[in-house]
C-alpha cells in the first residue's frame, strides 16, 4: 500500500484543485456572457442599421477565442511540477498574460485608428448614421453593465489567486465594455445629432485600453527574463533571515516570480565549526521564518556558508571570467598524503577520527588574504584502550611536554604539504546511551 500524502500537501493540492475550478468557472461565465451579448448586438444593430454596433457585437464575439485561451493556459499551467518541469507549469500563464496584453495593444490600436477614421468621416465626409433609437441604445446599455460585472468578478478572483492571466482577460472584459462605452457615446450621440463623438470617444477607448495592454505585457515579459524581485522587498527578506541570532549574515540572494509566487536562493553565513545538521537546523528555521512573513514564497533554495563567500557572486558579476580558487584537497586525499608524512607516528596510528577544518577556502586567487587557504586537522584519541600501541600514544597526550613535542614533529614533517594548516590533538570520551 503506497505511503498516504502528508496532511500539508493534501491540502495544498485541493486548495490548488478549487483555485483552479474558480478561475474556469468565471472564464466560462465570461464565454457565455460574451456570446449571448455579441449575438444580441450583431441581430439589433443589423435591425437599427448601425454599423458600430455590429462592429461592438463582432468584437464580444473574438473574446469567445480570449476566454478558450485562458481556459487552456489555467488547465496546463495549473498542473502540479513533473520531472520535464521540476518548477512548475506556472509561466505558461505568464505566457498567457504576454499575449493578452499584447492583444489588447493591438485591440486598442484598432479601436483607436477606426475611430480616427469615423470621426473624419462623419465630420468631413459623407457617412451617415440612421438613428439607432431606444433599442439600439438599450443593448448597449445591457451590453455595458454585463461587461463590467464580470471584469469585476473576474478581478476579484484573480486578486485573491494573484493570477496574472486571470487579471489580463478580466482588463480584455474592461476594454471590451470600454468599446460599448464609446457605442453608446456614438449612438446617443447620433440620436442628439452629434454623430462625430463616437470617434473621439473611441479614440479616448483606445489610448486607456492600450495603456492597460502594455502594462500587463510589461509585468509578464519582466517575468519570463526572471527580473528580480524590488529592492526594497529584498532588503526587508535580508533583514528577517538575520533576525535569526545563528544566521550570522546573508548574501547573493536572487529571487524571481512565477505566475505570482516567488522562488528564492540565499546563501547563509552561519558559525565555521558547527556540525552539518546544525547548519541544515538552522537553514530550515531561517526559510520557516520566511515563509511565515512573505506568504508568496514558494521555493526557498539555501546553502550554508561557514565562511563570507559573498565576494566570489559579485566577482562573477563583474568578471565572469575571474578565476576560481583552486579547491583545496578532500577527506581522501588527505588522509593518503599524511599517511605518507605520519606513518611512524605512534598519534597518527592511535586515531579513532579524524576532522578537518576547512580555513579561507573561498579566498581567491587574486586575493592578497594575509592566511592563505588551508586545512587545519583535529587528530581524535580513544578515551582508553588495551592496545599496547594506543595505551603508548594516550602516555604521550597525556604529558604535555610530549604531546607538544609531537605535534611540533608532525606539523615539521608535514611542512611539504602547501595545505596544511596546524594541527590539534583531543581524546573523544565515551558517550554513554541507554
């Protein structure tokens, strides 16, 4: 029987399923509206003979393509992350979002420069508009209200979710009620004898659509270049991982968004002898604390620094090409080249562990450090023994001025080791455990 879901990801994962069910569900009352309405002006304008009607009902009819767009883009882009897109499927609503925008520039280009044309037309030309009447005017009235209930239905719902797709063809509804705006201007108008205002009112329609368009396709492309997040929200994120006294500094944080949520990476500068569990320990309260202050992250990457290797992110900004340090040799390596050194010492032999101390390791290569990278060893002692080779070793720690005579022979006889830093010698004592 496979392993039930943690109680946390089941309900994120239904949250997730009813989150995405809202936002269809809007989109396809938005459809239905858009249809019903666009049906509706085609049939009376072609009764009252307006041409801008038409035009209004040819428009709320293309949105029928906008909203299976988005009921598209909210179904994949909602999808949980597989082993093809370990992030997510979110910018594919970013995705979305570029081309609605984008949409909507050229939405108000075309309502902008049709206006421009009518309004020459009527003013300088022959065109003329019979008078549309009660009716005429009625359906764009009801053809206005319904659009801007659902703009602000679906604004709503795209606020709570911080959808960026969702927010775009709710603006996409508001440009096309903006359009029945400049209709309705235009045929009150003609039924006052003042045709021309529905040009200049559609030329106004176009200029406020067009500004929405291209905010909405600035924010989606900043996105999908992974911009970062503001300066000051980075500052205030800096500030809450030092509140946490073992978080001892914070540095090369990059952020960036997807469909609303934010993914985060920071090193953590934390205390150079602590063991590795302890800094994972304290990795893990310092994103807790994130998260609990900045509800939109998501993904929090850390990785802990015993030493500031700040200056090597902004080096590689500066100077991609700077070299890197040469890395310092491994457990491994180690313990092969002070076998050859140690091997007649009686310390050497007795070992129960060993540690190693890595010390400026992140130095670089044109760095005029006054240390240079290098490895300190903690040789570890058995408390007692019966080993008579060990029970030699222990007499010689324990009296001071042979322990200090040995460790000034090993650190002469490792002096050919370019790594080497000094050398410490500890007895490990018996840790009792019920």
């Amino acid at each position: 029987m496979p392993p039930s879901m943690p109680p946390s990801s089941s309900t994120e994962s239904a949250s997730s399923a009813s989150a995405k069910r809202e936002a269809q569900r809007i989109t396809l009352i938005g459809a239905a509206l858009d249809g019903v309405l666009g049906v509706a002006k085609l049939i009376i304008g072609k009764i009252v003979g307006s041409q801008a009607l038409i035009a209004d009902g040819i428009h709320s009819l293309s949105d029928l393509v906008t909203d299976a767009f988005v009921l598209v883009a909210t179904h994949y882009g909602r999808q949980a992350p597989d082993r093809s897109h370990p992030w997510g499927h979110e910018r594919i609503e970013t995705l979305g979002t570029l081309v609605l925008g984008s949409l909507l520039l050229a939405v108000a280009g075309a309502i902008g420069w049709e206006g421009i044309l009518r309004s020459w037309e009527l003013m300088f030309g022959s065109l003329t508009i019979p008078l549309p009447g009660a009716l005429g005017i009625g359906i764009a009235i009801i053809s206005l209200l319904g659009k801007e209930g659902i703009f602000r239905a679906t604004l709503k719902i795209a606020r709570k979710q911080r959808s960026k797709l969702l927010e775009a063809n709710a603006w996409h509804s508001r440009s096309d009620a903006l359009s029945t705006v400049a209709v309705l201007i235009g045929l009150i108008g003609t039924q006052l004898g003042a045709s021309w205002l529905d040009g200049i009112a559609a030329v106004v329609v176009g200029v406020m659509v067009g500004k929405i368009g291209a905010s909405l396709a600035w924010e989606a492309s900043r996105e999908l270049i992974d911009t970062a997040l503001p300066r000051e929200q980075q500052h205030a994120m800096r500030d809450c991982l030092l509140s946490l006294p073992e978080v001892r500094g914070a540095h090369d944080l990059r952020s960036r968004t997807l469909a609303g949520r934010i993914v985060l990476e920071v090193h953590l500068l934390v205390a150079p002898r602590i063991s590795v569990s302890e800094g994972h320990a304290i990795g893990h309260h310092a994103v807790a604390r994130l998260k609990a202050e900045f509800p939109q992250l998501s993904d929090v990457l850390y990785h802990i620094d015993p030493e500031d290797d700040s200056h090597l992110g902004q080096a590689s900004l500066v100077q991609p090409t700077l070299p890197l340090p040469q890395p310092l040799p491994l457990r491994s390596d180690i313990i092969v080249a002070l076998e050859e050194c140690w091997q007649q010492s009686p310390l050497w032999q007795a070992r129960s562990g060993l540690t190693l101390h890595y010390v400026n390791h992140v130095t670089p290569m044109t760095s005029h450090h006054s240390t240079a990278p290098h490895v300190d060893i903690l040789l570890e002692l058995p408390s007692c023994t019966t080993e008579a080779a060990t029970e030699t070793a222990l007499q010689c720690y324990r009296d001071a001025d042979s322990r200090n005579a040995s460790i000034a022979e090993m650190e002469r006889l490792a002096e050919g080791l370019e790594w080497f830093g000094k050398l410490e010698i500890g007895v490990m004592s018996h840790i009792h455990q019920r």
